[in-house]
C-alpha cells in the first residue's frame, strides 16, 4: 500500500511537471517559476502536502543539481575556459561587485548576519546560464556580435561558483578559519588539476570513457559524474564543482554524446529539484518578504543590464548590442536556488529561502522581457530625448555610407 501511494503521488508529481512544461513552452516561457510554484503547492502550507514521496524527491533533487552542473560544464573546453578567463575577466569583476553587493546589502539591513549576506550575495550575483541560452535561441540571437561577451559573463560565473560554493559550504557548516581555508585550498587544487588533465590529457580522458554504444556512454558518464561528485562532497566540496569539473574533462564526440543521452535526465532532475526547493517553503512565509525581494529585483535587474552594457562596450560592440547584452543578463534561476538551498537546508536564516524563492520568481519572468525589448526601449528614450530627426536625413540618397549599418 506504501509503494502503492509512492507510485500515486510521484506519477502525478512528473505529470503535472510535464503538463506545466508544455504550457511555459506554449507560452515561449521559462517553465522554471511554474516548477517553483508547484513545489509551493505540494509543499508544506500548501494545498496538498507530500505524503510518501518526500525522501525520494530529496534524492532526485540532489541529482539535478549535479546534472546541472555537468551539462554546464559539458558545453565548454578547458581552452575555452583559459581564453575567457584572460580576455573577459575585468568583465566578471565588474559583474561581481555591481550584482553581489546589493544582495549583502539587503542581507544587512534586515539584521540576518554576515553568514546570510554572504549567502544572499551569491543568490543576487549568479545570472541563469539555463534560461538565458534558452531565451538567446528563442530570439534568434546566439550568432550575434555581442553573444561571445553573454556567453563568456556566464562562463566566469560558473567558474567563481568552483570557488564560491566550497566557502559557502563551510560558512553553513560553522567551520573555523583554518579549516575553510584547506576547504577552499582543495576546490581550487581540484579545479586546477582538473583544468591541467583536461588541457595535457583531455583526449585521452575522452577516449577512456568513449564508447559507440549509447547505453554504455551513459553509464559510464553518469556513474563518472555521480562517483566524482560524491567523492567531492566528502572532501567537503560541493558535489556540483565536482559534477562541473567532469564536464569540462570531457571534450569532442564524447561530451557530444552526452549531451545528447543526458538532456532528457537533466530536464527530469531539475524539474524534481526546483519542486523540492519549493516543498521546503511555505507560501505563507513569502507575502512578508515579497517587497524586500522586489526591491532587490529591481536594483539587480538594473546592475545586470549595466554589467552587460559595459562588458559590450568594452568588446566594441554597437549601443544597440550592449542594451541586448544587458537585458539578456537579467534572469535568476539555477544557481540562485542551489545556493539559497543550502542555507535553508543548514537553517541559518527561516525567511532566507522565501525571498530567495519570491525574488528568482520575479527576475525569471522579467529576464525573458528585458532580454526582448531592452534594446527597443532603450532605442525609443534615445529617439525622445534627442526629438524628430532633421528633414533632410529622413530619406537618405542611394549609395550614401552614412547608411550603412554597424
């Protein structure tokens, strides 16, 4: 009978996913807010709590978040990596400061501690690599001139988190100094090693796990994935470092390939995990913490498109390219609520996860829109304040160069 109510409520749990997915894509939406509000209902305080289905949810969870991880990682090269740490990384800097400070900020000022503000820094810095690819493919956009300088913001992102999550982890944990310090000293040494295998011996590593059997592929890569991120977790880092790291070891037909095999998993585990997020937060917490998060929506949503302006404009790209930039940049998801599950699940601060929660629901909406019409609008305010154009440039003559376009 136990199996039986098992079977019941986590079929309807992925139905009900599958049938909010085909709505938000329906829509052209990012279904991420829709699988948050799920778990909201399901969760506790909500209108059907979980019965029997709760633990195994966990554990799905956790497998999202180490699928996330490895698909990200799976999308670039060691080289790759190098080159956009070298070329763009006054543009990460720049990103940290303007859209880490203002989640410290709110942490502070609503008395939460240094702890919450570190945590609500990196919730506030971290843009959606997810749903930003996504919104750059439905647009049309990812040939674009100003895309390289989206692509390599997300990239130096991911690469901080390699640093950023094993400080979080033994901050939550309420280790000492010195022990944070071999925490961190061994996620930078694997980074490390890992980028150094990944350069000298990349191939081989890809050659080891290769196989033309597709059945075998995806066992050997999942239990790869799983084994190292497990390992990590134990060494007290994150498990998601560990699962990124794997992916960027892996290059050529086989990252290829898993990619193809893993997608299906991926979308699977993450739906369960953004669920699970949602089950541990009660709708009732998020009404006294919705303008705190709407007023850091706003802030943030205004240094990430400044982020990306600048970032564009650096790279040379034309005003209209950098307010694209900018506006594709808005979005939260992912790694705002890894991180922010984190400290719910060490219980530093109760209403930490409902503004983390209401405040990824607010920029997953508006990431889409700024991402569309930044660039219109911008280019409308521009026409306003400078007033009609003179007559004689408003039909410009055949053959003219001041009508070519940048």
């Amino acid at each position: 009978m136990h199996s039986a109510t098992f079977l019941i409520e986590f079929g309807a749990i992925i139905l009900g996913l599958g049938l909010l997915g085909r709505f938000a894509a329906r829509f052209r939406l990012s279904p991420i807010p829709l699988y948050l509000l799920a778990g909201l209902a399901f969760g506790e305080g909500g209108l059907l709590p979980l019965a029997t289905s709760e633990e195994f949810v966990q554990i799905g969870a956790e497998i999202g978040v180490v699928l996330l991880l490895l698909m990200l990682g799976l999308e670039y090269t060691a080289s790759d990596l190098v080159t956009n740490l070298k070329t763009h990384y006054p543009a990460g800097l720049v990103d940290a400061t303007l859209n880490a400070l203002p989640g410290a900020a709110m942490a502070l000022l609503l008395g939460w501690g240094p702890v919450a503000a570190v945590v609500l820094a990196g919730v506030t810095w971290i843009s959606s690599s997810g749903v930003i690819a996504k919104v750059l493919g439905d647009l049309g956009r990812l040939g674009n001139r100003e895309t390289p300088v989206i692509l390599s913001i997300l990239v130096l992102e991911d690469l901080a988190m390699a640093a950023y999550l094993p400080i979080i982890t033994t901050l939550l944990a309420g280790a000492t100094l010195a022990a944070g310090s071999v925490t961190l000293a061994v996620a930078l040494g694997a980074a490390g090693l890992v980028l150094f295998l990944a350069l000298r011996y990349g191939r081989i590593i890809s050659r080891f796990v290769s196989s033309d059997d597709p059945e075998k592929l995806l066992l050997v890569v999942l239990g790869l994935t799983l084994l190292v991120a497990g390992v990590a977790q134990q060494l007290q880092v994150s498990a998601a470092v560990g699962a990124f790291l794997v992916g960027i070891a892996l290059s050529g037909e086989v990252a290829e390939g898993a990619h193809t095999l893993l997608s299906p998993l991926r979308d699977l585990f993450a739906a369960v995990f953004f669920v699970f997020f949602g089950l541990h937060t009660d709708p009732a917490s998020i009404p006294p913490v919705l303008l705190p998060a709407l007023a850091l929506a706003v802030v943030t949503a205004g240094t990430k498109i400044a982020t990306g302006y600048w970032a564009a404009r650096r790279a040379g790209i034309s005003v209209k390219g950098r307010w694209r930039a900018g506006g594709a940049l808005v979005a939260r998801g992912e790694f705002s609520i890894v991180i922010a599950g984190l400290a719910v699940t060490a219980g530093i601060e109760p209403s930490l996860g409902p503004l983390a929660t209401a405040y990824v629901l607010i920029l997953v909406i508006i990431g889409p829109l700024t991402a569309r019409y930044a660039e219109p609008l911008a280019t409308a305010l521009s026409r306003r304040r400078r007033g009609p154009t003179p007559p004689d440039t408003q039909v410009p003559l055949p053959g003219d160069p001041t009508t070519a376009t940048r």
